[in-house]
RNA sequence: GGCGCGAUCGCAUAGUGGCCGUGCAACGGAUUGCAAAUCCGUCUACCCCAGUUCGAUUCUGGGUCGCGCCUCCA
C-alpha cells in the first residue's frame, strides 16, 4: 500500500483516497510569460511520475495542472513586447507543452486557464465574504483578513505571531493586517482592457491565490485527495489556498499536500529572480530528454537536485546501461508483478515514490540480462523502465540519437564499411586509424557475434 | 530574528539498529587482432561530541557547516 510524505502532516501517512480507487490531484503549473526552466521541469516530471504511479497502482486518476495566464508579470511582459496578453500566454504555452513532451510528460486530464475561471473566482469571493473572511480595502482591492481563519498556518507551520515577528513586507495600504493577502485588484488606469473583469466590487482582475481554489473546486470538487506543487509555494500560496478553499466551503480542501524539493545550481536554489537558471530547451540541445528526465528521477521528489553538466553527463551514462542491456530486446513489454524485481520495485514505489530505489532495481535487471541473456529479464526491464516513462525506445535509437552537431550515420555507415574491408585484409593498422577516427568523432564502435553496431559516447 | 530541511565511499544518489546499497569514475583480471560493451574482483563510506543499547551511519541531546521558507518564484 502507498505511502507519501503528507507536508501538511509533515510526515509519511498512508494513502486512503476520499472515494476508493479514485484519485483527484491538482497541481500548480506554470505561470506563462516566459521558457520553462528546468525547475518547472521538476514539477512536470515529478507528477507526471505520481500519475502515472497511482494509475499503475490500479487508481481511477483526475490530474489537473493548471496554467496562470494573468498576472502582474505577464502584463507587464506582454507590454514590453507590445502584444496582447492573449498572444503572449498563447506561445508560452506551446513552448511549455513542446517540452513537457520531449520529457515524456503526459497530459494531465485537464489544464485549466485562469483566464477562462474568473465567475468561479468571483463566486468563492463572494462566498468568503458572506462568511467574513473578505473586505473590501480602502484601495478598492478586496482582501482576506488572515485572522480570521482558524486554521492559518496549518500548511507551512508558520503562526501568524511568528510572521508578523519578522515582517518584512511591505504594508499595502488598505490592508487591516500586513499579512492579509488579496483577493481581487482593483483595475488600474494604465491596464489594458484584456486584464480587466467586472465583479460586484469593481473592475478588476484577480489576485494570485484566488484562481487555484477556484479551478480546483470547479474541476475537482471542494474536497479532493492531493495537491502538489514546488516547494516553494507552500508558503504563502498554498497556505492561501487552504484559507480561501476552506474559508469559502468550509470544508477541508485537501487531505495531502505534495511538495517537490528545488533544483540548484552550486548549492543554491534556481530561480528566476537569482537569474541562475536553465531553460528545458537550452539544455535539451546539449542532452537528450529522456537523460533530463532520468535525471530528474533518480533523485528523491523531495530532495534537492544540483543541477551541472557532470552530473548530466553521468546521467546520460547510467541510463547508457540501461539501454546496452535493452539492445536486441525492442518489443513491448507489459510488467509481471508477481516477479521478485517487480515486488521491489513496487516496494520502493509505494514508499513515498522511493523512484531512486526503483531504478536500482532496473539496474539489478539489467546486469541480469547482462548475465544470462534472459529475454523475459529483459521485458521487465523496458516495462518497469516504461512506469516511470523510460526505456521506452529502440535502444539502438538512443545510443546513437545525434547530439546537434555530429557525424550523419550514413558517414558512420561508409567508414565502417571500410574498417571491414581492411580488417578483410588484415589490414589493422587502417582498421585501427577508422577506429580511432571514428572515436575522435564521438563514435565509439563495438564488435560483435552479429557485426559491428555503433553508438555515441 | 522565527520556522524547517540536510550532512553517506573520488563524484552523485538511496537506505538500514547488527549482515548485499545503486550509478558514474578508478584499479586488477577474464574476454577482444586492437578496442568497446559485458562479466568477475578491488577500493569497503556514513560531519564532530556525548548519551541510550550487547551493538548506531541509522535513536536522543548538543555542536559545526550547508540550504530553504518567512517577498514574486516550480
């Protein structure tokens, strides 16, 4: 049975879905002004592997990742550019989708706009005054009076003493409490009129925690089973989120809270703000995606991730002997549970998705292949492989899948050709100069039993 | 200042109260015309100090160092 670290218990509990065999997840995704950096390929990939877990693990799965398509930076960037909201958030997201898919992320069932939610925002604001826990500032925003919800804190383990002990924010005039967040921003003169909606308290467009409660409750229901997200918003969006949800329906929003550790660069945490990130696109020009999403898993979720060229490097070699072993065995493969690697697997799955143990068990697999050849060794490989979307092409595609600039094959193809001929004549000198050429090249050939195959080193 | 996380073999990442971690790299051997791949083997780690225990890398307390959140951020 599955057991995941609940944040908002702050320890591992076992999973027990609201209603049996179903699951309902709500992830935060992308705020779409800019590329994805390798952060945000974190959150993908990560709950992309969750998903694809519990569906594996027999549940009835409802993934909903969420786009942000309004806020302060887009309107300030779709200015910049001169384009509409619209056309800016638009072309982000296709970058965002091209490379959720060269990361072998699946859709998730719903990937709602905020946009497109702005009457189920206005309803739960309305809803979280009737029940006083919204006012109106005195600069027309409408906020939430943080005190006035119970449970504030619960998420993040912060009390409102100790945030207001080391306040650092800057007090918005019109709030009661400096630590009230809003709910709706009252339009402003130099705002276009794409950023602008009508409500009962004026035009306005919303706040940044508003549209998560909505469009989960909207597509979800009020009470759903997992919500996930960066580290990072667990305070103060998620923290938010559950005042707004819970403040609104009076009901409890979420029964477990999910959060995916940073990925660093020399220790320190990426981010747009310290500017020291990597976007997906930049560095799939230098690695393949599926070695990034190796990467990626076979690191603890909740851990940090250093990110440098090393540790990609070896990533690419790891996953080289995963698929060395895989050569010769391309057909589909289905998992036999009842296998012993499959129980260890699973094992190591159902421990708060331990996919680092998972993959030792790949590698125990794959010296087994290595061993004996087994070709049922070998399809439990590429199917275990397959649950945590890896493994899943030709292996000859991989090894030799071209970097950018290299050698065509039909060059490899034309020296090894004359390697033959000149190993024919016993000729190893020039044999031994093709090889060495072709190794300077990146080319490293291999012969064996069937002939000589290539990849690239 | 408040709250929280981490310190594991050369590098990276798991995990456990006593016995096999895993990948990469390195070294030796087998194999190979030479290589590569593969196999076998070697290298046998757990920040420091106390405590609990028959026994701690693993539990408790203290310390040191690193990181994160408290402000937009995945």
């Amino acid at each position: 049975m599955l057991k995941l670290y609940n944040s908002l218990a702050r320890t591992p509990q076992e999973f027990v879905p609201i209603e049996p065999g179903r699951v309902r997840m709500y992830v935060c995704g992308m705020t779409v002004y800019d590329y994805c950096h390798l952060g945000h390929a974190r959150v993908m990939v990560v709950f992309d592997m969750v998903a694809r877990w519990l569906r594996a693990s027999g549940y009835n799965v409802t993934y909903v990742r969420n786009i942000t398509d309004i806020d302060d930076k887009i309107i300030r960037r779709a200015a910049e550019k001169g384009e509409s909201i619209r056309t800016l958030t638009d072309r982000f997201i296709a970058f965002m989708n091209e490379d959720a898919a060269a990361l072998g992320v699946l859709r998730p069932d719903a990937e709602p706009r905020a946009t497109e939610f702005v009457p189920q925002m206005l309803d739960i604001i309305g809803k979280l005054e009737r029940n006083g826990y919204a006012y109106a500032a005195g600069n027309r925003d409408v906020c939430y009076s943080v005190r006035k919800f119970a449970g504030y804190g619960k998420l993040s383990g912060k009390s409102i003493e100790d945030l207001r002990a080391g306040e650092r924010v800057d007090v918005q005039e019109g709030k009661q409490d400096p630590l009230d967040f809003v709910l709706w921003k009252h339009a402003k003169e130099s705002e276009p009129a794409e950023a602008k909606w009508d409500s009962p308290w004026g035009a306005g467009r919303p706040g940044w925690h508003i549209e998560c409660s909505a469009m989960s409750s909207q597509l979800l229901g009020p009470h759903f089973d997992i919500h996930g997200g960066g580290q990072d918003l667990q305070f103060p969006h998620h923290e938010n989120e559950i005042a707004q949800s819970e403040g609104a329906h009076g009901d409890t929003f979420v029964n477990y809270w999910m959060h995916n550790g940073f990925v660093r660069v020399d220790d320190e945490k990426m981010s747009k703000s310290l500017g020291n990130f990597f976007t997906i696109r930049e560095v799939l020009k230098q690695y393949d995606a599926e070695v990034v999403r190796f990467f990626i898993l076979r690191a603890h979720y909740r851990s940090p991730l250093n990110y440098s060229d090393a540790h990609l490097d070896d990533a690419r070699q790891a996953l080289t002997r995963l698929y060395t072993a895989l050569k010769g065995f391309d057909g589909v493969a289905a998992v036999d549970w009842h296998e012993a690697h499959a129980q260890r697997f699973r094992a190591a799955m159902d421990n708060d998705f331990g996919t680092p143990e998972a993959m030792e068990v790949l590698f125990d697999l794959a010296g087994e292949v290595n061993r004996t050849g087994d070709a049922k060794a070998a399809a439990q490989l590429k199917a275990l492989g397959g649950v945590l979307g890896l493994l899943q092409r030709p292996a000859v595609e991989f090894l030799q899948a071209a970097p950018a600039s290299g050698m065509s094959n039909e060059a490899i193809d034309a020296q090894i050709a004359a390697r033959i001929a000149a190993k024919k004549a016993k000729n190893f000198a020039d044999a031994d100069r093709i090889r060495d050429e072709l190794k300077a090249a990146g080319i490293v050939l291999e012969d064996g039993p069937a002939g000589t195959t290539w990849r690239r080193a």
